[in-house]
C-alpha cells in the first residue's frame, strides 16, 4: 500500500513539474517574441523607413530640380546671404523640400513636409515644419521637427551636431545653407524655442534680422522628458540652377 502511495506521489509530482515546465517554456517563448519584437520597432523598422524616406526625399529632389529648368529661376542673387529667395507657405501636411545634413551619413535625406502632426508627417518618416513659423528665405525662425527613435528616427543623430556644420534645405525656390550653431535641452513646455528670436519674446525677426533653422526632437532618447534643440543660422542661398552645393553635390547627383 505505501508503494502504492509512493508512487501516486511520484506520479502527480511529476505531472506538476511538466505543467511547471511547459508554462515556463511558454513564458520564455512570449518573453523571446517580445524582444524580437522591440528590436523589429527600435532597429530594423527604423532601417526600413529611413530608405523608404530617403528613396522619396530622391524622388522630390529630382522633382524640384525638373521643375526648375522648366521655369525661370528666382531674382535673387545666388550666394546671397541677404536677399534669398523666400519659400512660398505650405497647406496641410503636403512636402515641400528635403533636408540634406552630412553630419547625419553621406546618403542622409528626408523629405520636409507641412505640419507636425504624427499621422500626417513625423511617422512617415519626415521632418515636419511648425506651421507658425517662417519658411525657409524669411527672416525669422523655420523650425522642424523629427524623431529621434522609431519611424525611420530622422533626427535621431542630433545630438551629434558640432559648431560648423551644414544643414542643407533644399525647395522649388533653390538651396538654403544653414550652419549650426548650439545645442539646448528644454522642457516640453517652453515653446518658446519656435518664436521668430528663439528665447526672446519681446523681440521680433525684423529686431535681429536673422534667418534661422530650429530643429526639435525628444530627449532623452526612448523618453519625451525633454526636448532637444539643434538651431543653425543661414549663410547663404543659391537657386537650383546652380546646382547643389558642393558638399552634398554627389549625393544629389546620385539619388
């Protein structure tokens, strides 16, 4: 009879221990998926989005560039860094330009659209103007803004701009050379990083006179705790029948 007993115990032990086995088999099974999972949205989704974005920052470069030996070039001076031409506003959330920054990779280029809504335009990939901004040529302050992590994370190189670089806004009104300047860390709250004098809102754009580029991004990455803020000042501007500037020459050529 306690051999009997015995080996009931043994048997329902050993029937728990399969159980306990299958459903922690189970567990690291759901475990492995979710990581292959975040690692699919982090790192090989982005991947994928960005040739997208960049295949159609292509597009709309050639685009732009068809267009503009169709039709007269703008009157202002190319090189000037006192009378561009100015960028016409945008409706809705439709693209109007490519942002062209080396400091990102040789091929880097995404395409520019109106507004920053995440539907419209941050997770497809773009760079989305603030629509109460200036546009690129005015004086006053075009900001953008991008992802720094998922949905191709456009901005996602931010962090590594230094003092001299170039960022590059290309339209159908020709090139616009911005170079950065600084970084800033703000809160999500001080939108007083998109006024026409970043920081200065007694001051207008007609009071500084500067053109300048402002690009925002969450910060740190993975968290929207802050925003960071690259911001550049305009130096010079060339229709594009110039062609483009030297630097990304071979890029745009090549797209």
């Amino acid at each position: 009879m306690t051999d009997q007993l015995q080996h009931a115990g043994r048997r329902r032990a050993g029937r728990g221990t399969s159980v306990v086995g299958v459903l922690g088999e189970v567990l690291i099974t759901m475990g492995v998926l979710v990581l292959m999972f975040i690692a699919w949205q982090q790192w090989f989704n982005d991947v994928v989005v960005s040739n997208q974005t960049s295949n159609q920052a292509s597009s709309i470069s050639r685009s732009l560039q068809q267009k503009a030996t169709a039709t007269p070039a703008p009157t202002a001076t190319p090189g000037s860094s006192t009378n561009p031409a100015i960028t016409p506003p945008v409706k809705g959330t439709g693209t109007f330009g490519v942002l062209y920054v080396p400091r990102f990779g040789s091929t880097y280029k995404v395409p520019i659209a109106g507004g920053t809504t995440t539907s419209g335009t941050l997770d497809k990939g773009y760079a989305g103007h603030y629509d109460d901004t200036q546009m690129p040529g005015q004086i006053g302050n075009f900001a953008v803004a991008g992802h720094r992590t998922t949905h191709g994370a456009p901005f996602g190189s931010i962090a590594d701009l230094r003092v001299g670089d170039h960022i590059y806004v290309q339209t159908a009104q020709g090139w616009y050379t911005y170079t950065f300047r600084n970084l800033e860390y703000v809160k999500p709250t001080q939108v007083q990083v998109l006024q026409q004098v970043p920081d200065a809102p007694k001051l207008t754009a007609a009071d500084s006179k500067d053109r300048l580029i402002t690009m925002t991004s969450c910060n740190p990455k993975y968290s929207a705790a802050e925003r960071i803020i690259a911001y550049g000042v305009f130096t010079s501007w060339q229709p594009l029948s110039a062609g483009p500037p030297a630097e990304i020459a071979s890029e745009v050529k090549g797209a």
